[in-house]
C-alpha cells in the first residue's frame, strides 16, 4: 500500500464539475435535479454555503436558468446543470442570456433522448441543441470532456471563457463521463489561470452596458455597485433599452455575433493522436473518444495507419482544423452516439471531399472499440 | 505491455454494487498507484431491476471504460448472472451467491459459489453488508488489490459510523474465501 497523495482524487466526472466550479470562483448555483446531473447539484449544495456561495434548488429548470442570469448580473459567477428534457427547458432563458451578453455556465449531461428517454444511460443527442436549442442568429461556446480530470479542466475554462467574453457557455458531457469514477490529480488553484469579467472603468453616468469598442466585449457593472442600466431579451442599444432603430439593431447584433467569430481561434480546442501520417481520421468527442482512441491504438498495432482527432470545442466548430488534417487522408470515420450530427458538420467542413463512414449508437449503450475498429478495417 | 483486470458486479438495484465498485476503484487507485475507473449501468428504478457497476483496473490508462472481456463476475440474483454473463472471458471466475443462483449457465469459467447473503444475515444480522462481504471474497480471489487499500477504502467511502461493521463484513468475506480455496484448491488466473 502507498501513503495516497492528497491531491489525488478518485472522483466521478460530475464531482469533479462541482469542485471545478468551486476553483474557478463560482458562488451560485441554481438548479433542478435530474439525473444525471444530480450529484452536481448534491455536492454544490453542500460545498457552496462552506465558501459564502448560494444554492438553491429551483421550480423548475426554467427558473433555475432565470436564477442563474440574475446571479450573474448581481456579479456572481454562475451556473446551472441539467439534463436533455430540462435543457430543452432553459432554451428560452439561455437566449436571453446570449441576448443581454450575461456570463453563465450551463452543465447539460446528455442522457438518451427524445423526450424522457433513458435517464440512466448516456447520449450525445444534443450537438445541435447545444448550438440552435435557443431562436435567433447568436453565437454559443460548447466544450465537452472525454474524461473526470477534462471535466475538472473545462468546467475552469468555461467559467474563463463566459467572464471574458460576457457570454453563456455550454459544458456538454455525457452520462457515462459524468457518472464515471477515476483518478485525478487536482491542480494547484493558482496554475488555473481564473479569469473575471472587465468591469467599467468610467463613472455610473458615462456607462454603456452595450458599448461599441475595439474589443467587441462591452465592460460589464454589477448590479449594486451603483451602475445602473437596463437589462432586456429586446433588441437594445448601447444605453441597454430597447430600440427599432434598424441600424442600431443591425450594428448590435452584429457585434454580438462577432465577438465569438473573432475570437474563435481562441476558443476552438482540438486533441489529434498519430494523425501525422494517417490515411484513416477517426473523428470523435465526450466520451466515444475514449472508444476511438483505443480503437485507433489497436489499429496501429496492426499496422494500420489510423489517427484520431477529437473534439473538444464543438461550436464554434473547429471547421478548419478538420478540413486540414483530414486533406491527405482517404477516409474519414465520425463516431457518436446519435445519428449523425457531427458527421453532418464534418461533411460539410471537408466539402465531401471523401468519403464519412458514421458509426452510431442511440440505444443507450457506448460505441465499443471494436465497433470503431470494425469501420477501420472495413473495405471501402 | 500493461495488464487491465476487469470486474463487473451485478445484482438487483440497491444491493450496494456501485458502492463496492467505488470501493475497489479507490483501493486501486489511490493506495496501490494503478489506475481505476469504475462506471455503472442501471435502470431508472430506485430498487430492484439488473443493476451492474464495473471496474477496470490497469497499470496504463483506461480508455474503454467498460467491461468487454471479464475476469471476475460477481452475480448475486439469477437474473443479474443471466443478463450478464455473455462478457465473461473464457477461464474467468463466476461469483455467485450460491442461494440466490440456482442455475449455472453453461461455458468454459471457474464457478465459485458461496451463501454470501446468508452469511451476512447469520454472521452479522444485516443484510445490507452482503455488498461488502463479496468485496472481501473478491479481494481475495483476485489478489489484484492489497487488503490493506481496500480496508482503508472502505474506511473512507462507507457511512459514517458504519466503518466497523463494514471492515468485519470485509474479513468475513475473506475468511469465506480462503475456506473455499482451501476446500475446493486455487483458482487458475
């Protein structure tokens, strides 16, 4: 027996969130419970009050997203976690979010769907909810983890991320990653790299909640710090109120949509293994990564030149990065469990150039190494 | 080449698999410095139903986190060992609570029959330590884990005030382990 390190952890993926959300500087957590999301909401209502933070369990999902809004315009950072039937639910609050550019992080462990579906059991059903769920043109940043330790890494990032670019950001896992119990060494608090949102630098008089500058990224007051603006889902101006002007609509909600575009490099992460050389690209994310990972090792072993390249921006997605890394290879295979919402967008990043060979479950069950490694050999 | 040992435990839900999953996984991991993943499958039923929870122990890193090709099999209802035996690999080991699983299935495995719900009834006046007792027999019989990490494992994941029932539920299972090797003789692994 070893003396255990203190750092080391055996946690579950959606530990593992919580206590990232705690590093990170989250205070408020407003939710619902639905498995399986649960235990997100189990430790945050223990571990929040420890650190001055709030919890509070909500009505219902809607509320808990309005709750969370409010939370972040108080000047707290915020999140919520939920599931697909109460994802569905935020969608509309998650818009207004975007709208009023509120930094907030929303947990959404995909479970089998539509509807009910299989609560127990893991999906990846909501690539495109995640990104048009809410009405409207808007830009969203979805991240999503293949493992326990990459939870820890991203809920931080999505924390980061939503403060710097005063927006909502998506942490999209999986049941399986989220209920999933393995090693993880947390790291120092200090190489997390926190970032908080610009606050104001001029006097309450001369504000702009929705200011046009340079950064595209508008400086944000708290609530109670004695700024006080106008907060609306309406299309607004600069002072935040609502307006028809047309050409003050149009230059709003063309920065709005900007600040993510232009900032996408920064935003958009990849992971590639023995792509180097591959003539085979397995390309995945969450969970089935870890299947195509294994799956792609077995192949080199035999002397198959396969690569893998996983997702873990899914929007903005990493339409660049795919088209450049798949150029030489011949065939392209897209494993995840739904019917097919990321192959549909791999498709399009490669200009069906070659061939995408989908590998789907939606049964309730993970996509197996083998079922991966069965498409490699398979004859064209 | 790095080893990867795998283990489901199945049952009927509430039984305290995933706990004793949890268990082994941190035994693993934490104080022996493997690494360990431990996953579930359940229905949405708070009691009752095919419950299972595995564990994938490894000196490399644990893709694939769960069980394909089974070493050990823990089944404490008919139904459990029915549903999940087709992943046992050939050779490996069937735990079965001789009392609840009556009708062995067919195949090319080690079977290991022993009361563990009874034992734990009559031994200890709980039921509930059933989990835990397999957990000592697997220890045991797998030898993939030191006893000292999974007693200290236990300490730290069972409820408060329940350790020292719990770590005597463990020995139990020990002590029905070894009485079955000695009786029966060692196991091929």
């Amino acid at each position: 027996m070893e003396t255990p390190n203190p750092n080391v952890k055996m946690w579950q993926g959606n530990v593992a969130c919580a206590e990232a959300a705690l590093a990170a500087g989250c205070r408020f957590f407003a939710g619902y419970p639905i498995t399986p999301s649960t235990e997100i909401a189990e430790v945050l209502s223990r571990r929040l009050p420890m650190v001055g933070g709030n919890f509070i369990q909500m009505e219902d999902e809607i509320a808990a997203m309005g709750a969370t809004i409010g939370a972040s315009l108080g000047g707290a950072k915020a999140m919520t976690a939920t599931s697909g039937p109460g994802f569905s639910l935020k969608q509309e609050n998650i818009g207004f979010a975007v709208m009023a550019e509120v930094p907030c992080v929303i947990v959404n462990v995909q479970r089998g769907g539509p509807s009910t579906g299989l609560p127990t059991h893991a999906a990846q059903g909501e690539v495109m909810q995640s990104r048009w769920g809410t009405h409207g043109d808007h830009p969203i940043i979805v991240l999503s983890p293949c493992s326990v330790r990459e939870t820890y890494d991203m809920t931080v990032r999505a924390f980061n991320l939503a403060e710097k670019y005063r927006t909502p950001v998506i942490l999209l896992s999986d049941e399986l990653v989220g209920h999933l119990t393995e090693k993880v060494e947390v790291p120092p608090i200090e190489q997390l790299g926190i970032v908080n949102r610009k606050k104001p630098l001029v006097s309450p008089d001369k504000y702009l909640p929705y200011e046009l500058n340079e950064s595209d990224i508008p400086a944000m007051a708290n609530f109670g710090d004695g700024y006080r603006y106008h907060v609306t889902g309406l299309a607004h101006d600069e002072t935040g109120f609502p307006t028809n002007n047309p050409e003050k609509i149009q230059v709003q909600l063309e920065r709005l949509n900007r600040k993510i575009d232009r900032y996408r490099d920064d935003i958009v992460e990849i992971e590639t293994h023995y792509t180097e050389d591959a003539d085979i690209l397995v390309i995945s994310f969450g969970s089935t990564a870890r299947s195509a990972r294994r799956a792609v090792i077995n192949a080199r072993e035999k002397g198959i030149k396969a690569g893998l390249l996983r997702l873990k921006t899914i929007w903005p997605f990493p339409d660049r990065e795919i088209e450049e890394i798949s150029a030489p290879v011949r065939k392209i295979i897209v494993a995840e469990m739904n019917l097919g919402q990321i192959a549909h967008e791999v498709e399009w990043a490669t200009r069906r150039s070659k061939p995408v060979v989908r590998v789907n479950k939606i049964n309730g069950e993970p996509i197996t190494p083998n079922e991966i490694f069965n498409a490699i050999i398979a004859q064209d | 080449m790095a080893f990867r040992y795998e283990v489901r435990l199945s049952g009927s839900g509430g039984q305290g698999l995933i706990l004793v999953g949890k268990v082994l996984a941190e035994a693993a991991a934490i104080y022996d410095g493997l690494n360990a993943t431990q996953s579930q499958s359940y229905g949405p039923e708070a009691r009752g139903g095919a419950s299972r929870s595995e564990v994938i122990i490894s000196d490399g890193d644990i893709d694939y986190p769960k069980a394909e090709n089974i070493d050990i099999l823990l089944a404490l209802t008919q139904e459990a060992c029915d549903k999940y035996i087709v992943d046992l690999k050939e050779g490996g080991v069937l735990l079965i609570d001789s009392q609840m699983v009556t009708k062995i299935p067919e195949g090319n495995f080690q079977v290991v029959a022993i009361p563990i719900i009874q034992s734990a009834v009559e031994r200890l006046g709980k039921f509930l330590v059933s989990n835990i007792i397999a957990l000592g027999i697997i220890t045991k019989l797998s030898g993939i884990v030191s006893e000292d990490s999974v007693k200290h494992a236990i300490r730290s994941r069972v409820p408060k005030g329940t350790e020292e029932i719990n770590i005597t539920a463990f020995y139990t299972g020990i002590e029905l382990a070894q009485k079955w090797l000695d009786q029966n003789g060692p196991l091929n692994t």
